[in-house]
C-alpha cells in the first residue's frame, strides 16, 4: 500500500505519482547511502515520495533485488544507470540485455548520439542528467560545439545544483523544446527528494511503466529541496 | 560518570547543528604546521593558483577533522567507529563553508547510529559528503 504525507498531500493536493528520479546508492563509487536508509529517511522525514531510481554510475545493477524493501516500506524502487558521454551525463531508464550488449557502460567518453539512438532501439528512455553544470552538463558543451539531435527531455531540476544551474537548465530546455524532470542525484541518505518529477493521474510500479510515462510526456520536475532541508 | 548525548535521545531524522568553521588562512596554516602537512596549495592564495585552484585550498584531513569536531561537539561523550568521505569539489581558504549532518540509521543493541555528513562551499557547491558511524552513551 502507498504511503501518503498528510503535510504534503495539502501541499500538493493533486499530486498522483511523484518519483525521485535520480539517486545513487553504495553501489556507486562515490555513493554513501544504503538503500534501506533511504527508506527509513522517507517514512521517518514523511516525503511525498512514492519511490525512487537507482541511476548508479558507469553501471546497470542485475543483481540486487529491492522487492522485500518494497514491500516493507510501501515504496517503488527501480533501477537505471547513469553514463558519461561526449556531452556529458545521461540517465538511462530501461536498461536491458540489447542495451548492455549495445555499448560499454563503463566508457566515460561515448558518442552521445549513439547512447540515445541505441537506447531508443532497445526500447529504453535515455536523457541528460544536470545538464546547466559544467563540464559535465549537455549546454556547457552546447555552447562549444552545437546543439545534437535526438535530445527531447533532460532534467531541469537537480537536488546537487549550485544557483543558477537549474535556472539555465530550464531556460535552455524551454527555448529547446525539451521537457523537463526532477531528480535529486542524491548520493547521502539526507538528499533524497530535494528534487523530484510529478507523474500526475498515473501509476508507475516498474520501470516498464516509468519508460511508458517518460515517453508520453505528462510530468513536470518539482523541487522540494527548500522544505525538506528546513 | 561522564554526560553527553545518549542513544534514547536520539532518533532517525535528526540534524547536526550547523557549524561553520573558522578555514581562514592563519588557522588552517595552524593545521597544516600541527599536522606537518606543509603543501603550498594550503597555504598560499597565488601557489594555489598556479596549481589551477581558484585560491588556497582546505586540506581534506581538515575538512575530515572538522566533520568529526562536529561529532564530538553535537555528542559529547561519544565514539567515533568510523568516518568516511568523499571530496567532490575544492574548499576555499578564507570562504564561509557550512557543516551539516544528520542521523540516518540507529541501532539500538549497539547503540550505533549512522550519520551523513557534508561539507557547503560558499557558492553552494557540497565539497565534501560522507558518513560516519558512532558509539553514544547508554
């Protein structure tokens, strides 16, 4: 059974499905949180979360079986992964065996075209992740060498962001066209949720589900980061 | 019979209080001489520089000090089993930087609790997260 905040169902009065869509546990090298402390943060903190993303670096996690936490915290636990590109970062949803065998995860410097292409081919969900930072971020190399195709949804709202970066991050997608979700990149348990995205009037149990949701396009990021820290 | 935090008064959820550490130049040159860690990105603005830092940097064992100076100060009396960071960005010397943390995980036969920690540069960059694991009083 989902689990509902009351303070936040006022706040959020017609929300159906808010998912932090992008976290990183102790599977990731610079990841400090154990998946089950996130769950106790999220019923102890009372977030409106409905469940979370394991985006891990360089990597697709097919081991680690979330189910028991699931259904011990009322909570939707997906996996995804997180690749580093030409252009940056980029969030893969719906990682599967012809994605796995279609490029090296561990390759820090793939095409980025070819990451979206492949992913679409495998039925996947392929977006940049924090893509107003620099270095690392889809617009820093925009500025440098052009916009590509392929591009249509990136995350507008990032929980790590210093001012500014997601500002450019929304005014870039919204000159672009590209829509927009939220994640909190969360790396410590206490950052879970600072960003989020809104599937509202839907139900999203796996990450079929989710890639179905990303594809049809109804969801807005949402930030959090100021009531959660307070 | 020594006084300080104790295990019941704790729970998952609660914060730190936030500290902000004195990183100017004379203190964490202190640091450097007290730790014989003598590097010139630590203690000059212009060498730091010239390595490709904006400024002088905070050294991490600092930072990592720091962080469990907070420990000590939120819990009096307690121990700490293990601190673990990672460093994502520089901290400048002479910035304003912000300590915090909170309690992610208890265990009650133990009387371990979890924390996260971090470390906010002055542009709102995290420069450093990490955990730790600590001993309270019964």
């Amino acid at each position: 059974m989902k689990r509902r905040s009351l303070y936040l169902s006022f706040t959020f009065a017609d929300i159906r499905m808010i998912l932090d869509l992008h976290t990183h546990s102790v599977k990731s090298d610079d990841g400090r949180a154990k998946v089950e402390n996130y769950c106790k943060w999220i019923q102890k903190k009372e977030l409106p979360l409905d469940g979370f993303v394991l985006t891990e670096h360089r990597q697709f996690d097919d081991q680690s079986d979330y189910r028991p936490l699931e259904d011990a915290y009322g909570l939707t636990i997906m996996k995804a992964s997180e690749v580093e590109t030409d252009y940056g970062h980029v969030l893969v949803f719906g990682v599967n065996d012809d994605l796995l065998n279609a490029f090296d995860f561990t390759n820090v410097r793939l095409p980025i075209e070819m990451v979206l292409e492949e992913s679409s081919k495998a039925g996947a969900f392929a977006a940049p992740c924090h893509p107003g930072r620099k270095r690392v971020g889809l617009f820093a190399h925009y500025e440098e060498k052009g916009p590509i195709q392929g591009v249509h949804t990136v995350e507008t709202l990032n929980g790590g962001s210093i001012p500014g970066e997601d500002e450019l991050s929304s005014n870039m997608a919204e000159t672009l066209g590209y829509r927009g979700f939220g994640g909190s990149d969360s790396h410590v348990v206490s950052r879970i949720g600072y960003c989020a995205t809104n599937f509202p009037n839907q139900r999203i149990d796996d990450i079929g589900q989710l890639v179905g949701a990303l594809k049809a396009g109804d969801f807005s990021a949402i930030s959090m980061k100021e009531q959660i820290s307070s | 019979m020594t006084e300080g935090l104790k295990f019941s008064e704790v729970e998952i959820g609660d914060d730190l209080p936030e500290e902000v550490p004195d990183v100017s130049l004379s203190s964490v040159t202190a640091f450097c001489k007290a730790a014989s860690h003598i590097f010139d990105r630590f203690l000059d603005h212009e060498a730091a520089q010239k390595e490709g830092f904006p400024g002088a940097i905070v050294p991490g064992i600092m930072s990592q000090g720091l962080l469990a100076a907070m420990i000590h100060k939120w819990a009096p009396g307690s121990s700490i089993r293990s601190i673990d960071t990672v460093f994502r960005g520089s901290l400048l010397v002479d910035s304003q930087i912000t300590m915090t943390g909170a309690v992610t995980d208890t265990d009650d036969e133990s009387n371990l609790v979890e924390l996260d920690l971090a470390i906010i540069a002055e542009d709102g960059r995290t420069g450093v997260i990490g955990t730790a694991v600590v001993q309270l009083l019964e």
